[in-house]
C-alpha cells in the first residue's frame, strides 16, 4: 500500500528523500522516481511540487546558498574585532561541516540559472556578504572622501575573488583523497588554516592600493579604400 504524506509535508519531505538519494548515489543518481521510492509515495506524487528533476536540485541547492549565507553573516556579526576573519573561518568551518552540501553549491553543475533565479539570487548573496564587507573597508580606509567609488568597487570584488578562490582551494584540498597520503612535517596540517588567514591578511593590507579598471576593449577602426 503506497504512504500517505500531507500534502503540507511532501514539499520538503522530497529534498529531504533526494538529499539522501545525492549522498547515496551522487547527482546523477537523483530521479523523482527514485525520490518517490524511498518516501514510498506514487512515483507522480514528487511532481506536484517539482515538475522535474532539475526544479528538485535547484530547490535543494538554493536551500544549501541559503544556509551557507547565514552561517557566514551570522559569523562575520559575532565576530568582534575581524569580521572578514570570522567569516573565512566560518567558511572553512561550514565545508568541514556540510561536505555534501559544499559539493552540491560548489563542485555540481547548475541547472539552468534562467529557469530558477530564486537559486541565483540565494548563491549571489553569499558572495555579496563578502564584496560588501571589504567595500566597507575600502571605503573606511579611502584617503579622501571623492575617492573613487568605481575603483572601490572593483578593488573589493577583486579581494573577494582572490579569498574566495584561497578558502575553496583549501577546502578542496583537505576534502580530497590525495590530502591523507601527502608526508608533511608534523604540526603543518594543524596550522594550515590559519597560516592561510595570515597570508591573505598579508595579501589585502600590503598588496596593491587600488584596482586599475581597464576600459572595455574598442573595436577597430574600418580601414577606408582612398583613392591614390
């Protein structure tokens, strides 16, 4: 006999069900079929809510973008002398924590981003906590108040790009199977973060001032026949 599920509770029962689907069998295991099954629910059922499997993996990763956005701002709030600090390390702390859902944002392709904004906007937001943080203190750190805003701007996305590219590549290291087989000097692995923290520290206080923005490239002059 097929169980019954509120119909109230079957939304999120299904990315509950295709969230252990993923950790079992990866993303391309994920069906609505196999999300049906392990609710014991009519295979139809899961396409009241989800009228594929792609609307299903977007839902379940705009819900990870979510998450991964309030864990760094709560971080960055409760942190009391280096919010950009606090956020690196909530950062490490939440790929240490959730690997799944850290793969699902960062290692799985997307579906298609036209078809699902609210997951876009979930995931841009994430990064904005970072560029709005250190366009703060850009903006605290300008000599003179007609500094440029344009230049600003991209000096802090610039530094967001630089940070966020440092923190994944350690996250992806330590997550990965060669991390275990490297002979490294004993004590280096504990500090590994933490060194990290320092060099990018480092990097945004002494590296360069100011962004150069490059204009937008021109195209070429069409060369006229004139007569001789």
């Amino acid at each position: 006999m097929v169980k019954t599920i509120h119909e109230l509770d079957l939304k999120e029962a299904c990315i509950q069900a295709a969230r252990e689907v993923i950790a079992e069998q990866g993303t391309e295991g994920l069906s609505l079929r196999d999300v049906a099954r392990k609710l014991g629910v009519s295979h139809q059922a899961p396409y009241r809510h989800y009228p594929s499997r792609d609307h299903l993996l977007a839902a379940i990763m705009q819900r990870c973008f979510e998450d991964f956005a309030n864990h760094l701002d709560q971080a960055s709030q409760a942190h009391a002398t280096d919010a950009l600090l606090g956020m690196g390390e909530a950062y490490m702390r939440y790929a240490a924590q959730h690997p799944l859902e850290y793969r699902l944002m960062f290692g799985t392709p997307w579906p298609e981003p036209a078809a699902h904004p609210e997951l876009v906007r979930h995931a841009v937001h994430a990064f904005d906590l970072l560029r709005n943080q250190l366009l703060q203190q850009l903006q605290q750190r300008a000599s003179a108040p007609q500094s440029d805003m344009l230049a600003l701007l991209a000096q802090a996305e610039l530094q967001a790009l630089f940070i966020w590219s440092a923190l994944h590549g350690m996250a992806g290291i330590q997550q990965s199977n060669v991390m275990q087989h490297l002979v490294l000097t004993p004590g280096v692995p504990a500090q590994a973060e933490s060194y990290l923290m320092g060099m990018m520290h480092t990097a945004l206080t002494q590296g360069p001032a100011q962004a150069q923005v490059s204009p937008p490239p021109t195209a070429p002059a069409k060369k006229t026949n004139e007569p001789s």
